[in-house]
C-alpha cells in the first residue's frame, strides 16, 4: 500500500497500471496532474458527472471489440472540468479495459480457453473473491514451473491472460 | 555502452505477461535500470530466448529538491498578442523515473490521436490546436504556446495533462 506522498514500491509503472495495484488511490499518480495551477482553471456550468463504460457483453464480443480504443477514449474522457472522484473512475476504468485487452489476448494467444467464464465474469463485472484467489494460485503455479525454450511463448502468454484478468478482477473489487 | 531506456525497450519482449510480478514489460525495465530487480526475472530470460548482455543501461538520476511551480506566464516572443506558459509538474522527491513515462503513452496513442504526437525516444509529447500548442516532457515539464489568453492557456495545460494522466508514473 503506497504512503502518501511518499514513492509507492511499485513505482516505476504508469497510473494506469498503478490503478490496479492500489484500491485505496493515495498515491501522487492519483492526484490531479493539474492541481499545481488548479486555481488559475475557471469553469463554466456543471461538474461533468460519470458516465459507466460500455463493455461487451461476451468472450466472442470482446474478441472483435478494440479495447485500446476504449481505453484511450476513457482518458480523454478525463477533461478540466470532471471532479476528482470521477477522474480517478475513468482512470480505474482504462486501467480495466487496458488489462482485459491484454488478458484477452493472452487467452487467445496460448488456448487458454479455461479462463474464459472468469473472463466472462470480470467484463460482466461481478465481485467474486474467489476468483481472485483461484487467479492467485494460477500464477503462483506457473511461476513456478521453469519455462523452456520451446514452450515459453504460450507460457508468457497463459500468464499474460491469468496475471492481467487478476488485475482486472481486483479494479472490480475496488470500483 | 549503456543505452537509453526506449533503446533497451525497442529490443525487449514486451509481452507485458507480468511473471516477473510487475505489471508491465517498461516497468520491469524501468526496475533494471535503477538496479532494482535482474533480466532474469522475466520469462524470456530465464528460458534463454533473449541475452541479459545484450541489455545495458545507466541508472536514472534521482529528482532534487526542487519544488513543483509555474515556471513563468509571459507574453509570446513572435506574438505579443498571445502568450507562453510554463510549468513544472514534479514526482515526489527522490522518484527515480522522472513524471511522465513517454513509452506507454506511445502504446497507449500509437499516433491515433489528431494533432498528438510522442516521442518516447526524445521523451516528448505534443499537441497542437488552434488554441495554442502543448508540449510536455518526460520530467514533468509542461508548456503551451500561443495561448489567446492567461485563462485558456491553463485550461489547454489542464486538458493536456489529464488527458496524459495514465502515464504519470
Ligand atoms: S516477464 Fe518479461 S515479458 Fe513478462 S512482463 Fe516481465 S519483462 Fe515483460
């Protein structure tokens, strides 16, 4: 857990990534970038209120789905104008769509046609503590069996899948 | 001879797989560089598919004690109608790995945006629009030029660096 105002131990990754290592956000990566010159911003209207993603409702409709063009859209959606607690939702959110990209691809990528119902049920955005836990041991399996050279590509790959569905699964638990 | 961080990155494997516990290829290199963690840490390495002698950087020099601030807001040098404004948008004392990491937002843009440009070799990233051009550095350093006035000027400044939010690091 990062101290605030303090370097995180896992500094080093962007906020995007950060945002689903830390559920409670004290970091510095979670304060507005502008808030140096915070005062000099004059509004006009209304705070911008939050807007949930849409997120495709299967595994085969996330497969023709470009989630790095979600996530990207979830940045920009981060304007002057929205309020803090929204901000670091959008954040959150591109934070979720960037680490389903990569597990969908790592699921793809090495047949890991095992971890689709997890897949499933983190795009549909169910809390499951279990889930997180049978992740956990996944990882900790395949850390464990020394990769050789010839099947250390769909190695790289399945835990692609497994470790970036576990961040995912625990921004649901966070958001 | 040790190499840039982006030079080391464009030979990395960037699976972005995390089996060496961090969450992504750049943050494991990241953790190289300063001395942190070992190339075998990552899969690749430790399968023997990639060569830790062929990867070699120095490490980053930690920030001083400066403080972040409005560096200036003056009046353009070719236009006086318009103005220029500078800031400084600092990691907290002691990072190691300056404000803005250049190397995900280019994966996260990948020149997709209108008018948005990255430099992860040069650590820059630039807007332009007719209100007024941004540019900001790896470091933290941000500016616009070409602001119609004080009060737009900062609101481009804000809508750049949230818009870059995701990769403060
Ligand atoms: S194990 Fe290697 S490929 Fe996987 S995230 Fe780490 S550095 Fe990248």
């Amino acid at each position: 857990m990062p101290v605030p105002g303090r370097i995180c131990p896992r500094s080093g990754s962007p906020a995007v990534e950060c945002a689903a290592t830390c559920c409670a956000g004290e970091c510095y990566a979670f304060s507005p970038p502008d808030s140096l010159f915070a005062e000099k911003l004059g509004f006009w209207g209304k705070p911008l209120a939050y807007a949930p993603p849409q997120m495709p409702p299967s595994f085969e409709a996330a497969s023709s789905f470009d989630m790095v063009v979600a996530t990207r859209n979830r940045l920009f959606s981060i304007t002057p104008e929205t309020e803090h607690g929204t901000a670091v939702r959008y954040l959150k959110d591109a934070s979720l769509m960037l680490f389903m990209g990569r597990a969908l691809q790592g699921i793809l990528k090495s047949g890991s046609k095992d971890l689709i119902p997890c897949y499933e049920g983190v795009l549909r955005g169910k809390v499951d503590e279990d889930r997180t836990a049978r992740l956990e041991e996944i990882i900790s399996d395949l850390r464990k069996a020394l990769p050789e050279k010839g099947s250390a590509e769909v190695q790289a790959q399945r835990m692609k899948g497994v470790f970036s569905l576990h961040m995912a699964s625990k921004l649901r638990e966070c958001t | 001879m040790a190499k840039s961080l982006y030079e080391n990155y464009k030979n990395f494997p960037k699976t972005d797989c995390g089996y060496c516990g961090n969450t992504s290829c750049i943050t494991m290199l990241r953790r190289f560089c300063s001395g942190e963690l070992p190339l075998s840490e990552c899969i690749y390495f430790r399968a023997g598919l990639y060569n830790v002698n062929e990867f070699s950087c120095s490490p980053p020099v930690p920030r001083g004690t400066q403080k972040p601030s409005i560096s200036y807001i003056r009046p353009c040098p070719t236009d006086a109608d318009r103005i220029s404004v500078e800031v400084s948008l600092l990691p907290p004392e002691g990072s190691k790995y300056g404000y803005f990491d250049m190397i995900t937002l280019d994966n996260i843009f990948n020149h997709a945006v209108p008018g948005l440009r990255i430099s992860p070799s040069l650590g820059i990233a630039r807007l332009e629009s007719e209100w007024g051009d941004v540019m900001g550095f790896s470091e933290g350093r941000v500016l616009i030029r070409r602001a119609s006035n004080e009060s737009s000027a900062f609101w481009q400044l804000s809508r750049f660096v949230r818009s870059l939010w995701a990769a403060v690091s």
